[in-house]
C-alpha cells in the first residue's frame, strides 16, 4: 500500500553542484535551511549577506546594487526604538551604532558583488508576493523594522511585475556572469498573517511567474520546495509548534531530496567525511583528559588532516 504522493524529480546532470562550485543563496527564511546545509557540509557559498529577504523586489532591488557596488550612505538609514535601521536589509544587520550598521551593509554590498561575479549558481528563494511601501517616502521595503503598520500601504504584486523582477535579476546576473546556473524555489513557509487566502494567491502568483521566466530563458530552473511540503509532507508533524514553519524533519526531507537533484555524486562521499568531522567536533566527552578521548582528537585530527589534502579549500 503507497501512503504517500511522490513529486516526480530527476537529476540535473550537466549543471551540477560539487565541490569546486561556488553558491549564492538569497531570499526568504527557508534559503536559510537549505544555506546552513551547504555551510555545514562546507560547500562553497555566501548565504543572505542582507539577510532574510521575502519578496523578489526586495532581492533585484539588492542584487542591482551589488552588481553597480552602489554603497549605503546615511540617507538609507532610519532610526527606530532606539537602533539604526535600513528598509532594504532585515533588522539582523540593525545596530545601535550608525557606523556599525553602514559597515555591515557596505560589507554585505562587497561580499555580494564578489560573489555574483564567481557563482556557478546562484538560488533564489521566494516568500510572498505581497510587499509594504512606507508612505513617508514612497518606498518599498524589504523589511518594516517593527514600525507601526499604520505608515505603510500593503500591496501584492502581480504575475506581471514579479516576472518584470525576474527577469531583471537574471539580466543583472547575465551582465557580469554569462554561465551562472539561477535556481529559484518557493519556500514552503506558510505567511499566515496575511490571511490562508492571501498566502495562497501569494504563493500561487510567484510559482506562475517563475514558471514562465524558467519555461522561457536559458540555464533557470525551477525546484519544488513548496509543491515537496505540500503534497509530499500533508500532514502538521511536518511543521513546528506554531503551525507555519516546517521543522528539522522536514527541512533534512526537502534537503535530501534537492541533493538528489542538485548534489553531483561523485560529491556525496566528501559530504559523508564532512559529516562524519562535524559530529565529532560537535562531540562533548565525559572526561576530556581521558586516554580514550585523546585517541579520539587524534583519529579525528587525522581525518580532517586526510580530507584537506584531498580538498584544501575546506576549513573547520
């Protein structure tokens, strides 16, 4: 008896990512996930130097500055509950300290630039279609900062204008890297405070504009994160205790299944090793000055020792 539906999945066999790739993941908080698995493993890759970004505005909106190394000045900055914010970024760049928070920024703007100009792949992540302009200035925002909700308009973006987006932020890519591969993928997270019929035409207006963008330009793919958790994973011991996010069972099945499309084989036993290290490292022993843990630092030194030398670009 099969109890489960099964998302029809192949490999990408000529766009690949291995251990010589380099990975640029941007948008919502489900890049986040699958960011921290390419870092845990030691990919190669920059994960949302700006922070978390939710609607595709927000990302061509970041990319085109990175692209242009158009730096922040004190004119993006607003200051709120006693911190320093810009509505371009998420509030985890924000600081009490003007300078602090242009550092950040300015730093993300080259770290972004850098990489855009390397990247084998760069993933994109999309949230919601529904975006806020704040009215004092006309502007839309990637991020509200807390401020009152009063002093901003809420809007949704139709299929049209995200595929104005897109297109843009492939463009802007394709000007200063012609053969980088462009993933996007919708997150599974559930946006529920816009209401469980606003997030469905939300979602539902993202997933129809990037599959004209993929149907329609060269080296773009589209990878089913939000179609995996919703027709595969139907049921809430899939999800944390508030209902909206998927939980680590959930992420390590999506993860697992994008690494069969996505990961090159040949890849999957430097990941092994990898994994193998890192649950070592994270080990806490009984009695550290114990002969047999001592054994252990050694075997495990030699084994990170063995993997550098067969990729000396991985760090731990």
């Amino acid at each position: 008896m099969k109890l489960q539906t099964n998302i029809p999945l192949s490999k990408q066999s000529n766009y690949l990512i291995d251990y010589k790739s380099k990975c640029l993941l941007l948008g919502s908080c489900f890049s986040e996930h699958i960011g921290g698995k390419f870092k845990y493993f030691k990919f190669k890759s920059l994960q949302n130097p700006f922070g978390i970004l939710f609607h595709p505005i927000a990302i061509e909106r970041l990319i085109t500055r990175a692209i242009n190394s158009e730096f922040f000045s004190e004119e993006d900055l607003i200051y709120h509950n006693e911190r320093w914010h810009c509505f371009d970024a998420h509030s985890c760049l924000s600081s009490n300290k003007k300078e602090e928070l242009l550092n950040n920024l300015n730093n993300a703007i080259k770290a972004t630039h850098q990489q855009i100009n390397e990247s084998t792949h760069v993933i994109i992540t999309l949230g919601t279609a529904w975006y806020y302009r704040f009215i004092e200035m006309d502007k839309i925002v990637a991020n509200c900062h807390k401020i009152p909700q009063k002093k901003f308009l809420k809007e949704l973006l139709s299929t049209d204008k995200i595929s104005e987006s897109l297109n843009a932020i492939i463009e802007l890519i394709r000007t200063v890297n012609s053969h980088a591969n462009i993933l996007f993928t919708v997150s599974p997270v559930r946006h529920l405070k816009d209401g469980f019929v606003e997030n469905q035409r939300s979602k539902s207006h993202l997933i129809s504009a990037i599959h004209g963008i993929v149907e329609s330009q060269e080296n773009c793919f589209y990878f089913p994160s939000y179609e995996i958790m919703m027709d595969e994973l139907r049921d809430y011991r899939f999800y944390n205790e508030d209902m909206v996010h998927p939980n680590q069972l959930a992420i390590n099945y999506i993860w697992n299944k994008f690494k069969s499309v996505w990961i090159a084989s040949e890849s999957e036993k430097i990941m092994k090793t990898v994994d193998d290290i890192q649950k070592g490292l994270a080990h806490k022993p009984f009695n550290p000055e114990s002969e047999t843990h001592k054994v252990f630092k050694e075997k495990l030194n030699s084994k990170i020792e063995d993997l550098r030398r067969k990729e000396p670009k991985i760090n731990f």
